[in-house]
C-alpha cells in the first residue's frame, strides 16, 4: 500500500489521477466498483477523495492500510502546504507579493464561482431544487445561520422534496 | 495548547458536516476563524484559501494552511487531521451498508438532495470568498473572468489562478 502515495498527487484534480491509479494502472478496482465507491463517498460529509481513500485502504489491509492510504495522498502536498504558510507568514507582505496574492485570491474565488456554477446549473432543472439552493444561499449569506443549524433546516426540506418528486 | 484544541473542535465539526466537500464549509470557516476567534483578517482568509487552492492536493488542504497560520507545524497537522478524521471514520462505517442499497430508492432520494444543498453552500462559499477577495473593481473584474473561465471553458484552473496572480502583480 505505500506506493498509493505515488499516483495521487495532482494539481487541482486528484480525483481523475486517483481513478487513472486504482483502475488502470493497478488494477485495484474495476470501473464500476470504483464509480459505486466513489458515489458513496459523495453522498457522505468530508472530501470524497479521502473518504474514498480512507474505506478503500480499509478494505485491503484495515486500519493500518486506511492510514497508510490517508497518509500517502495527504503527506506531500501537506508539507508542501505548511512550507508555503510560512513563506507567508514571512513574505506575505511585502508590497509585490500582497499584489499578485490580491490577484491570486480574487481568481480561486472566481474558480470556485464557476466550478459551482457547473454543479448548480444540472440542479436547476427543477423548480424545488433551485428553491432548496436559493434557501441555502439566503440561510448562509443574508441570515448568516450557523453551518449546523443550516443543513438542520435545510436537510429534511430537501429530502421531503427530492422523495415527492421521486415515482 | 488550548489553540490546537480549538482548532482541533471547529475543523473536527467541519468534517461532519462537510457536504459537498471542504469548500462547502468555507463560509462556517471563515464565520469562526475571522470574526469568532480572529485569527486572521478576510483578505489573509481569502489569500490562503487561494494558496491551498493553486497547491498539488485536495480541497482539505484549506484546513492545513489555516491552521500552520494559526499555530504552525503543529498547527497544520493537527487541523488537517481533525478536518479528516471525523469523516473517514464515518465513511469507513457506513459504506458497506450504503454500498449494499446501491440503486435502492432511499439512497437515490438522499443523493438527489444533497446536490442542491451542495450547489447552495458552494455558491455562498464563492460569494463569501469574492466578498474577502475584491477589493476593487480590478479583483471583481479577475473573479468575474475565471469565474466564466472555469464555467464555461476546460482551462486548467492553475492557468486561471496564475493569470489572476500576474494581473495582480503587475497592474496593481
């Protein structure tokens, strides 16, 4: 299990290098097993690629094979992460690094608005679901509700509407 | 120590409730490390989220810089560790009896609505992060533009991250 950490290490995307790792390359999983993992993964809390991770690891070789997995994605880029905290801790001031990291921020907050874009927009397709979405978005933004408090409210709502419209 | 504690209870919380990924919790995040326990300011919130953001690794990595800012070495781990535990542990539990109702009506119900309240939280963490991030209308402007870059576009979001890091640069 120590060369899981091998393949997973991408910029931006873990996710397809994961798949590319535990379906092509190893042969760990098939297609299929791996899309009903990764599915479950998503409907649970937490980043799905290290839930996948941690259950896939799990399932080979316990829990020392779910921390040996959780290990390898999350090591490198860790210490890569911490090295980059403090570089900015030391250098975030100064007048030409606060410019291009001003830049940096406004672009991932743009990336981010696109990237929920993309899963908002399939989501709107029906009228409860932009409700539920709209609810959300007014809960966290204009009431500024607690994140619990927010899915306590929103959940059962979503979940009563996704079963009536379900045969 | 009673910071790596606190830092310990608010990311473990995250985990548990951290639908639709880590990003979705970045308003919750924000809400307690800016203005509940002030750790840093909006603007450094939305610079590290962007530097977890351009660095190789998934989205948790959000926790590990916000906690190497707050308490270093130990700091990062001990966040990264409590933003990942709660949930694997639960994923690691669940997922045989989830797996075993593939296709089952309750599981398609549950996934149908999840992905609204995903879309929901993902949308106010952007709003959230554009509120930190622009400052003027140079940043509106680069937010706008990648937000259309990623939309529309299949651009490797690390080009967009990095022509919005030189616009900032040299314009500013």
């Amino acid at each position: 299990m120590g060369f899981f950490q091998a393949g997973i290490m991408g910029f931006g995307g873990v996710l397809p290098m994961a798949r590319r790792m535990v379906v092509d390359d190893r042969r760990w999983m098939s297609q299929h097993e791996f899309n009903e993992l990764f599915a479950v993964c998503q409907s649970l809390p937490g980043a799905n690629i290290t839930n996948f991770a941690a259950v896939f690891g799990m399932r080979h070789r316990g829990v020392t094979g779910a921390a040996v997995a959780l290990a390898g994605l999350l090591g490198a880029p860790m210490a890569i992460v911490m090295a980059l905290a403090g570089l900015y801790a030391r250098y975030g001031a100064l007048a030409p690094v606060r410019h291009a990291l001003a830049g940096l921020a406004a672009a991932a907050a743009g990336l981010l608005l696109g990237t929920a874009g993309r899963i908002a927009a399939p989501a709107c397709k029906s009228l409860s679901n932009v409700a539920v979405a709209v609810l959300v978005l007014a809960m966290v933004l204009l009431l500024h509700l607690s994140l619990p408090l927010t899915m306590l409210l929103a959940l059962p709502l979503a979940l009563l509407l996704a079963s009536r419209a379900m045969p | 120590m009673s910071l790596l504690l606190q830092l310990a209870a608010l990311f473990a919380k995250l985990s548990i409730l951290a639908v639709g990924g880590a990003s979705a919790t970045v308003p919750e995040m924000a809400r307690e490390a800016v203005r509940t326990h002030h750790w840093l300011t909006p603007a450094q919130f939305a610079q590290l989220y962007a530097i977890s953001n351009a660095a190789p690794g998934p989205n948790v990595l959000i926790s590990t810089i916000l906690g190497a800012h707050v308490a270093g070495v130990a700091g990062g781990i001990v966040a990264t560790m409590a933003m990942v535990a709660p949930s694997c542990v639960l994923a690691v539990l669940v997922s045989r009896g989830l797996e075993r109702h593939a296709g089952a009506r309750w599981r398609r119900v549950l996934q149908a609505a999840l992905l609204p309240i995903t879309a929901g939280l993902l949308l106010s963490a952007a709003c959230v992060l554009a509120r930190q991030a622009d400052t003027g209308w140079l940043t509106a402007a680069i937010t706008l533009a990648c937000a259309a870059g990623a939309y529309r576009t299949r651009l490797h979001p690390l080009l967009l991250l990095a022509g919005g890091a030189a616009l900032g640069f040299f314009i500013f």
